[in-house]
C-alpha cells in the first residue's frame, strides 16, 4: 500500500538552452562589455562602427531575456 501512497516530486520541463535566464543572461553581458570594448578601442574604425549596434542588442537581449522563467 505504501507504494501507492508515495507520489514524485513534480516533473518541471526541460527548456532548451536558449529559453533559460541563467545562460542568455550571460551571453547578453558578454555582448554588451564586448560591445563597451570595440567602442573604446582606437585601432580599428569597423569595430568602432558596429560597437554601438552590439551595445543595443545586448541591452534589449538582456531586457527581453530578464523576463523569462528560472
């Protein structure tokens, strides 16, 4: 009897990697220092030109991302 008693502990799906918090909000961290670092390089003007485009995807990713479930 005892075995129809016990019940598990509540199965939690699985979300792919990239509809988890943890890893997408480090991947936008990443994207917005790597975004603050092609701004204040003085070597190379394409990085320069695009350090503003990898500043607002990382922000809005970060935005977006910070919403999702644990």
């Amino acid at each position: 009897m005892s075995h129809l008693i016990e019940t598990s502990a509540p199965h939690r799906p699985k979300r792919p990697f990239f509809l988890r918090r943890g890893p997408m909000e480090t991947i936008a961290t990443v994207l917005i220092g790597l975004g603050f670092l092609m701004l204040f390089q003085p070597f190379l003007l394409v990085l320069y030109t695009y350090s503003l485009v990898t500043l607002l995807m990382g922000t809005i990713m970060f935005i977006i991302v910070s919403k999702f479930p644990e």
